[in-house]
C-alpha cells in the first residue's frame, strides 16, 4: 500500500509532524526558516530512522553525550538531512525549496500538506503590543505563500494550525481572504476551535485547526471539535518522577528518573520506553525571585488564588509597570487536570512557570516544558550550536503543536484518505 505522506510548512520543532509520524504518515520533507529548530528536526529524523533500523542505541549514545552530533547525523542517509529545508517561505527563495522537495519526492504525488504560519501577526496579546496592531507586519500574508504551495504541490488535504486570534485578525478580513483564496484553488475549508486538553494533553490550549480538502473530493469531516478524549490525571503525573533539583541544577545529558514511570506517562507515550533523562536543567534565580516564587506557591497552595504582582511588599516590586499583566508571576497548578498555557515567552524568564513545589523554588526545566506539550522525553529539542541552548528550546517548546494533540487529528484525516 502507498504510505501517506506530507510536508510540513513552517514546521518548527515538529510537534504537529510528530503525530502525524506517529499516526502512519511519512514526512517528504519540512520547511523552517529558524536554525535551531531545524538541528531538532533533524536530531527527531536521526531517533525515527534509527529506530527502523534497529540502531536505536546510537541514538542513546546522543542522549547520554557519548557520541557528537556531527556524528549521530553521519549514520542518517543524506537524502533525509536534506528533507529538513532551512530556509523561510517567501517568493525570493521559494524557487529553491521547490527544487529540493522535488528531489526528495521523485515523482510522488504530495497526500497532505500541514502547518500554520508564525502567528504572532494573529495573535491577541501581538497585536495589543504592536504599535499598529500587527496591520503591517508581512506575516500576515504568509497564508498567501501556503496556498501557493497548495497550488504546486496539489495535495488531497491540508492542515493549518493557527491561533484563536486569526478568527477576529483586521475584523476577521484575514480568514475570509484565506476561505476564498483557498477556495480559488481547489480547495474547501472548515475551522475548528480546538481545546488541547480534549485530546489528552494537560495543559491549557486553545487553537484554530483549519481542515482543506480538495473540492472534488467525496470528503465529509468529523466534528473535531467534539472529540473528547479528557482524562482524570492531574499536572501532577507529569512532575513527579523527574528528580527533585534547586535553581540552578540539572544536567542536559544525563540524569535517572527519580521514580518508576505511570499511567498517564504511558498511556501519552511520554515515558515510552527510555531509561534516560535529558534537558532536565533549572535556571538561576535571584534571591529576590526566588522568595516571590514562595509566596505564589504558597497563596496557591493555601488558597487557590493566582499572585497578584501589586499585592507583593513594595520592596519586590521592581517592575514599572503597575497597570497590567499582574500575574507575571504564575504556579503550574499540579493539583489540576491541565496547566496554563505554555508560550515562547517562557524562553525569555521563567516567571509564568513556577514549579509547584516550594521546596524546589524555581521555575520550570525544559523537560517539563516539553512534558507540559506531551513532547516525548527522548524528544531533543537542539540549538545552533552543539550542546543546551535554553532560550532556542523554550522558544521552540512554547510555539510548538502538542505531538498527542496533532496525532489525535493525523488518525481522523488518515481514516478519511
């Protein structure tokens, strides 16, 4: 039987490509302009390869630091390093990814093309930010570009992940451009508002996934918006067996598991087998920090409120701004079904990720980032140089697709093809 496949635009870290990976798809290649979050691309192509060719172990290797980069991707055939396509979408170097994906299809007809555009453009909190509302910024047309690889490549269907913005961006003049230029193309769309945490993930997320099909096609699509695979485990389940490190401890490669692994750990294929820890670090924190951490932690856990920035004695208070964003300063409620949101802001400090346990008094690994998006824990997120780079895999975690999510949706479009 032929074997699904799809390219996947503005592909990041590839958590939305993870799960189709996981629901039987096979990727021909993937577009992303940040270096960074190509290396982890390519790091996630070197433990799917080897792992179909039983040489699992290499990878291993990686993980515990026993063997280089350069030298896990000398085990990968060309062909797939050369899939990961570092270059931005835009028409002065569309011609050149064009041309590699050719080389890398050989003639295959494209099933599925996924991805959204960097929706800093759509989002709310942007555009309260932007000085004009985000009006001028150019990635607001990037869904141009995504129909014009809709146009070359001519898939059955596409998948394009956005915020929940993109429905009121410029009065909601953006999707309705989107709706007729997709149309113009071939291709119906609906919209669906997804919740994260209906798909199993526990945390807080809230995304549009718009479903394309090509108009000829006799597709009718599940309500996705009714699915509901919500669970009973709490925050907690993901915490509790990574080992207990203050500000400023951790190791990226390697540490043990502080306990046995559960059901949820199992049941989301985070714990799916690997005996090994990485990227389980804490930031330094100032004293200063670190005795606001103790006092949201303990109105959290005393009374279930959030920390007000303005409650805080006059000597923490060290931020001009007195008129907004009061909780800058937030808990991961472990005692919860789902966490807040996790966003690229987490790169810049880790202020909105307080861990829940005041003992530990520090803000969130990028383990638990990870774990919080339902990214597996043999998911390595890299930077452009070799070794950890914190703020390129926050900043990849929090801009990323949940895995368990996009796997959830890979399985109905893959029963509809």
């Amino acid at each position: 039987m032929h074997k699904l496949n799809f390219i996947d635009l503005f592909a990041g870290a590839g958590g939305l490509s993870e799960g189709f990976i996981r629901a039987g798809f096979e990727p021909i290649a993937h577009v992303e302009m940040d270096e960074a979050a190509c290396f982890t691309l390519k790091t996630r192509a070197a433990y799917h390869f080897l792992k179909s060719e039983n040489k699992y172990d290499i990878y291993i290797s990686y993980l515990k630091g026993e063997i280089s980069r350069e030298e896990l991707y000398s085990h990968l055939p060309k062909a797939l390093l050369d899939s990961i396509i570092n270059l931005p979408i835009g028409p002065e170097l569309n011609s050149y990814v064009h041309n590699s994906i050719s080389k890398l299809r050989k003639g295959r007809k494209i099933d599925l093309i996924i991805g959204g555009p960097p929706c800093q453009a759509y989002s709310l909190v942007g555009r309260a930010r932007s000085d004009d509302g985000m009006k001028s910024d150019p990635r607001n047309n990037l869904y141009i570009e995504y129909a014009g690889y809709l146009e070359e490549y001519n898939p059955k269907m596409f998948v394009f992940e956005n915020v929940v913005g993109l429905k009121s961006a410029k009065g909601g003049a953006y999707l309705r451009k989107m709706e007729e230029l997709f149309l113009a193309k071939g291709y119906q769309m609906k919209l669906f508002t997804l919740e994260a945490t209906n798909f199993g993930v526990l945390q807080k997320r809230r995304r549009v996934v718009i479903i394309g099909w090509k108009k000829e096609l006799d597709i009718v699509l599940p309500d996705f918006e009714v699915i509901r695979n919500e669970s009973n485990f709490k925050v907690n389940l993901l915490l509790k067996d990574l080992p207990k490190i203050q500000a400023g401890e951790g190791a990226d490669k390697f540490l043990k598991y502080l306990t046995r692994t559960n059901s949820y750990l199992n049941q989301s294929f985070i714990r799916n087998g690997i005996d090994i820890l990485t990227q389980h670090v804490a930031r330094p924190h100032t004293d200063q920090d670190k005795e606001i951490y103790r006092i949201a932690i303990q109105k959290w856990d005393s009374q279930k409120e959030r920390l007000n920035y303005n409650d805080l004695p006059e000597r923490l208070k060290t931020h001009k701004n007195r008129s907004s964003f009061y909780d800058r300063f937030k808990v991961v409620a472990s005692n919860e079904p789902h966490s807040h949101t996790v966003v690229a802001h987490i790169s810049k400090d880790g202020h909105y990720y307080i861990h829940p346990d005041i003992e530990q008094n520090r803000s969130i690994t990028i383990r638990e980032a990870a774990r919080l998006q339902s990214f597996p824990d043999d998911y390595y997120f890299e930077g452009v140089k070799e070794g950890a780079n914190r703020t390129a895999a926050f900043k990849q975690i929090g801009n990323a697709v949940p895995p368990l999510m996009a796997k959830n949706i890979a399985k109905k479009i893959k029963n509809l093809l």
